[in-house]
C-alpha cells in the first residue's frame, strides 16, 4: 500500500510557544523549533507522539507561514520536502527550491513588491498615530518579498491587530490572516493551498486511490485542508473555535454551517 500523504501545519498543531502550551505538560515539553528572539517552541506528549505516528506511517509534509530561516530552525526531521512562507517557497525532499515553482511564483511576487512596501509604511504609521506596539516586517525569500506580517508585542490576542485591521485594507484579491498577535497580507499569488494543489496533484497522478491528510489549527490551513480526503485540527486553536461557535448555534440560528463555510473562503477575512 502507498502511504499516505499528509500534509501538516507547524505552529499550534505540531507544536507552540511554552506560553500556549498546556501547564500540566510543564515537565514534559520537547523543544521543537528555536527562535531567533529566545521564545522557542515546544512539543507536548501528545504532539510529539502525533509526529512520531505519522513519520513513520505516511509522507509528512508540513505546510507553514514560515520561511526558510525559520523552518531551518525546527528540529523535527522532515524528509519529504515543505510548502514555507504561505506557499511561496516548495522545497523538495532533497531541501533543495523546487526551481519550477520558485519560477511560476517569481512574477506575481514581484509585481506585487510596491503593495508589500506600502502595506508596511502605511501600518506601521497607523499603529504610530494609534500608539499600538507592534513589529512589523516583510518575510522575504531569496530577496523577493513573499508577505507583510505585523505581530503585537503587548497583547497575546492581538488586540492591537483589530485596530490595525479596520485601518489597513488589503489590496484587491489579497488575503488577510490574523491569528493571536500575528497578523499577515498575502498577495494573491501564493497561498498555502496553491503550493499544496501541486503536491497533491503530483500524488494523485501516480495514484489515483492515494489517501491525502491535512491537519491544522487555523483558518489559513483550512484552504489546503479542503484539498484533502479526511481533515484534522488541534482541540484548541482557531478552527475548533469556529467549529464549537458553529455547534452551539446550530439548533438556534439556522444556516450556521453555511456562514461558516462562507468564513472559511473568504480569502479577505481577517480572521
């Protein structure tokens, strides 16, 4: 039998901050990615046997906002290839740029360099003037600008992203994701789920039976999540929310599923 493809987020599903993780797992975490800034990630238990499960019965691929310098700092091995930087970036199971899709991206990113530029000016004037602390740059590969992140320094839900997010409109056809204190504007041309439609083309085309699993906790991943045949996502974190919002409102408001499907696919939600 082929194994499985599966197709996996990073941060909150594999692992997060030790701040995020479950205090009962205090004496039990497993440091999973080291950060520039000292605030390093960790495993639990639970996820640390999630990764040991799958390595060893399927084709892992994670899919994640990170870019190469921040995925080079993960420590659990990946040896099937990755989608980074929101599906700017393939790298093949070699580690090397998938050179074709570097290619068929190229363009599109540096058409849309000015708006990343503006997008960061103008952000960083308003959280100015608004007096919000917030950090901000543009994730670049290979010196080609992929998306504009703003991260809140002060509040762990980012409450000074909402702000922002009212005052700064993405440009026609881009998206905008916003999760905890980390806020990103995607160009149009990248997204996770383009970046995975080709891996997951690729391994249908050579098994049509193939089984495919996306796993992950946000928004962002639902849109490669839907590519999959079965769908997976942490307890805790932005799409078990949507779900249990969804849940309790089933039998009271009708049409529920539907304005969570709608949430789900629209590409501008700030959610």
């Amino acid at each position: 039998m082929v194994p499985p493809l599966v197709l996996v987020d990073l941060d909150d599903t594999l692992f997060q901050s030790a701040r995020k993780s479950p205090p009962a797992e205090a004496k039990h975490l497993t440091l999973a990615a080291e950060a520039a800034n000292g605030h390093h990630s960790y495993a639990t238990r639970a996820q640390t046997n999630l990764f040991r499960w799958l390595s060893e019965t399927a084709e892992v691929v994670p899919v994640t906002a990170r870019g190469s310098g921040a995925f080079a700092r993960v420590r659990l091995p990946f040896r099937n290839g990755a989608v980074l930087a929101n599906g700017a970036v393939v790298l093949l199971p070699d580690r090397k740029v998938d050179a074709a899709w570097r290619a068929e991206v190229a363009r599109g990113l540096t058409d849309a360099r000015s708006d990343l530029d503006l997008l960061l000016n103008r952000g960083r004037q308003i959280a100015l003037e608004a007096g919000l602390q917030l950090r901000s740059w543009i994730v670049e590969e290979d010196g080609i600008g992929a998306y504009t992140v703003f991260k809140d320094n002060i509040d762990e839900n980012g409450a000074g992203l909402a702000i922002l997010a009212d005052a700064l409109a993405p440009p026609a056809g881009w998206s905008v994701h916003r999760n905890s204190n980390n806020m990103a504007y995607i160009p149009a041309c990248i997204s996770k789920r383009l970046a995975c439609e080709r891996l997951v083309t690729g391994a249908r085309r050579s098994d049509p039976g193939r089984l495919v699993v996306g796993i992950g906790d946000s928004v962002s991943d639902f849109g490669f999540m839907a590519l999959c045949d079965l769908i997976a996502t942490p307890s805790r974190g932005q799409l078990a929310e949507l779900f249990a919002v969804i849940y309790a409102e089933k039998d009271a408001k009708p049409g529920s599923v539907h304005r969570l499907t709608a949430r789900l696919n629209d590409p501008s939600s700030a959610l």
